[in-house]
C-alpha cells in the first residue's frame, strides 16, 4: 500500500485524538506512524506546558518510561554479538558478589530471566522509588529482597531486574549503560535528541512537563528522577527520534548499509519468552507474552510487537506490526493516561481495514473504571501494561480518628529494613508522621498499636502495626508495602 492510501485510510485522525484528549482529560500527546522507511504521520496535539499555553510538536520531549527497556535488552544483544555475554549464562559468572534472597536463583539467574521478568521477586518498587542509593547499592539490595514465586515459575513485572541487567551491561563494557546506549544506539541512529534524565531534559527548548489529572483538573507535578534504575525506564525522547528507533526494529538490526545487531538476536528480542499478564486479554488479544524487552501479542490476528511505559506524569506506547512494516508511537505527558493505547490500536485498526473497536469503552470494562480519573501510584511506575487503578483503591479503607493508647514517643525512632533502607518516624505538632525516601506521610491511630498511613502523593493508605517490648515501647512495624499476592509485610526493625 502506498504512503497516500495509507495515510487516506487515517482521515480524520486528528478529530479522533482531540476526542481522546477530552474524553480522558489529557494534556498532550505526540504520535508518528510509519510504513516501512516512510514517516505516514508525525504530529503533536494539545500542550506541553499547559499553564503557557505551548503546544506539543513533533520534537517535544518526553519521557518514555518502560519504553526505555526494549534499549536496555538491545545493549545486552550487541555484548551477545560480541560474545561478551550469553543469553544463559548465569549473572554470578559476571559479577561475582552478585546475591539474591534465594540461593538458588543467586546461582542460577541469567540475563535471559531478567530481561523477561521471571525472577521470582514481586516489584518491590519502593526500594527505588525516590531513593537516593546509587544504581550499584540498589543492586547489593537485592540478597535482602524476598521472592514470592519459585524461580522462574511466573512472569512478575520487575524494575529492578532490568536496573541490573542494565548494570551488568554497563559493567561488561567497562563503561556505564548509559554510555553504552548513546555510543551504541542512540548516536548511530541519529537520535540525537534522545537523553536519560529529565535534569538534562529541562535544559532543552522544547519538552513536556508532566501533569496527573485530580478532581477533574490537570496539575502540574514534579518531574520524577529515575537515574538509578535508570535501564528500567529514564529514557526520553520524541517522535523524530523514535521513528528512527522503530524504523531499526523494522529492520531487524539494521541499519544505513551496515548491522548494529545481527537479526539473530533482533528474533531473540523479538520472540516469546514466557507467558506473561495483561489487562487487555480480550478477543482482539487473547494472549499475552514476553519477549526480551518487548510485550509479543496477536492485535486482532496479526502479529504485534510493542511496550508502553508510566512514569510520574508521562505515558507512552511504542509499537510495530512486523508482518505489515507498520510502527506507531505514541508519548503523552498526563499521568497513567491510557491514550497511548486506544490512539495507538485505533491506528492499527483504521491501517489493517479493520471496523474500529470502541478500545476508550472496552478498556474502561478491562480495567474496572467506572471513570477517566486517574491518580498516582507507585504500581503505576514504570508500568507495562497500564494497571487499574481500582488495584490500589481498593486497599483504601475509611479511618475514624481514635485517641492513642500511649504515648506517640512509644512509636517514635528510627526504623530500617537491609533492603528498603531507613525510614524516621517522627512527631509533630498533628501527631506522628512517618518518613521515607524523602516522602512524608501522615499517620493517624487507629487501634491496638496500629495507624492508617497516607501515602499523599499516591493517593493511598496502608497499615503499619507495630510490635512492642515488655516497657511497651516499638521494636519493629510491619507495612504491607507490596500489594500482590502471596507477598509478606516489610518488617523495619527499630535502631534507635
């Protein structure tokens, strides 16, 4: 099909994605479709500073969140190529002080389970969220990181893996992985906008800020510095560069003559690895699974390749249909917008001849929403694909303020866990407040040494039961920090 049909068969486009932007309150979007080397569409829509009124364009920043770890799982194909790394070689034959909770997944890990989320470990997300450890401190956090799965047992959404398969390639290269991705990738492919911190990102002329929607209103929130896990998702981009990138995916490895990765690997990446969860598990996607980077599903019968990405204010979506050479890309900077998805399968439909499916209605069911609201959440960072929100409302219960058995110095002190580090709980003029990777958070009482804890800037609220000595004084509290199944509270042991 030629680049004018194709782009015949998207008329009235742009109406489609206003309506989206109104219909889910977002702020901006950039999308690009292409067929084969050609670019079918590349246009921004709405604002990336909605206060200045400036809207968003084809070079506007944003960030990309898990989209960033399709480039993470490309770094470790070229040491494969390079016969640096194997695919199934364990990691402790890299790194030899590298330990995790489980002895047997210490020893027997590979790159290839990491990359595709079957390590065992439930998220653990707030180990990294906010903190100020460097990437290789985190990593040394691991040995204290329970599992809740049998090695290799089950696909698990895990950030920290792929911070470390990231560290792991930085390491083998003597360099950093982020050196390795702009030498490797970013410079021969001409991204030259692309960059991996959203200081750096601040300093440029033309980039989103990110906003979450509360109450009807878009806000604008602080930008999320992710550096430490940094292979996980702190890439940002726009669309000129992610044409490019879709554009090698396309071509399988290559690229302007030459080959940055043997098309070997690329069907590495580019394959199913494990079964994996979705959302979306619907007749147009009746199955979900894993590959090395990348979400490998059938879109309506036809084979699709892709990985959407959360973080503070940002969303995105990046796919291709390799039977069809068919990319799109999709970047929002509104907070755990869905936008990307029903823009991004609303294209594929109209490209394929399809009836268009109602994917704002369809995903609404999927996801339990009654609503478009929206609020952050700390499963939501980093996240592929996007989950409900309802997931985390859930766990909120209403409080009622009861007076305290004790005394608030009975609680107070400082309380740390080997591998979510230090938490303060202090007293203040309204009561206990409880601190953590620099977020406060409230703490009211609520009977027999327990306190309902309010995660503000997550909207949520989480139990911390303390565990007192024979002066009746805290010990140790125990917080129900990973909300999936079969996963244990985090005990913080009292130090002083």
């Amino acid at each position: 099909m030629t680049k004018t049909k194709l782009r015949a068969s998207l008329e009235g486009l742009d109406e489609f994605i206003d309506e989206q932007l109104q219909l889910w309150n977002g702020v901006g979007t950039a999308v690009a479709v292409i067929h084969k080397d050609k670019v079918i569409w590349k246009k921004g829509y709405g604002y990336r500073d909605l206060e200045s009124k400036l809207e968003v364009t084809p070079s506007t920043l944003f960030a990309i969140g898990s989209s960033t770890k399709a480039f993470t799982a490309a770094t470790a194909a070229l040491l494969v190529d390079q016969g640096i790394l194997d695919w199934d070689t364990p990691v402790k034959s890299y790194m030899k002080d590298f330990k995790m909770f489980d002895p047997i997944a210490t020893e027997r890990i590979t790159i290839r389970d990491m990359l595709c989320h079957r390590s065992g470990l439930p998220r653990h997300e707030l180990v990294w969220y906010n903190s100020p450890r460097t990437r290789e401190e985190l990593v040394r956090t691991l040995q204290y990181l329970e599992p809740n799965q049998d090695f290799r047992n089950k696909w698990q959404y895990q950030n920290l893996m792929y911070m470390t398969a990231g560290y792991l390639v930085g390491q083998l290269n003597e360099t950093s992985w982020e050196q390795m991705v702009q030498k490797s990738l970013f410079t021969p492919l001409g991204m030259n906008s692309s960059l991996f911190s959203v200081e750096e990102m601040q300093l440029q002329s033309d980039y989103a800020y990110p906003y979450v929607e509360k109450d009807g209103q878009n806000t604008r929130i602080p930008f999320r510095a992710i550096d430490a896990v940094g292979p996980a998702g702190s890439i940002n981009s726009n669309l000129v560069d992610m044409i490019a990138w879709l554009q090698f995916q396309l071509h399988q490895g290559q690229w302007e003559g030459s080959s940055l990765i043997s098309k070997e690997q690329m069907k590495m990446m580019h394959s199913p690895q494990m079964p994996s969860d979705s959302p979306f598990i619907s007749q147009e996607l009746p199955v979900s699974t894993y590959g090395l980077g990348w979400m490998i599903e059938p879109y309506r019968g036809h084979a699709m390749i892709h990985h959407g990405g959360a973080i503070d204010g940002f969303a995105s979506q990046v796919a291709f249909l390799p039977e069809e050479q068919i990319g799109i890309v999709v970047l929002s900077n509104t907070n755990g917008s869905i936008i990307p998805y029903t823009v991004a399968f609303h294209i594929m439909d109209r490209l394929l001849g399809l009836e268009p499916v109602n994917w704002s209605s369809k995903l609404r069911k999927l996801m339990g929403k009654e609503s478009a609201d929206t609020e952050a959440n700390p499963e939501n960072s980093l996240e592929v694909p996007i989950q409900p929100d309802t997931a985390v409302e859930e766990k909120i219960e209403e409080t009622h303020i009861t007076p305290c058995d004790r005394p608030y110095t009975a609680y107070a002190g400082i309380y740390t866990h080997p591998g979510y580090g230090e938490m303060s709980i202090q007293e203040t003029t309204d009561g206990l407040q409880a601190t953590f990777n620099a977020i406060e958070m409230p703490m009211e009482y609520t009977g027999k040494d327990t306190f309902s804890v309010e995660f503000v800037l997550f909207g949520l609220k989480i139990t911390y039961t303390f565990t007192l000595d024979e002066s009746e004084v805290a010990q140790s509290v125990s917080i129900p920090l990973l909300l999936e199944p079969g996963t244990k509270p985090i005990e913080f042991i009292r130090v002083s």
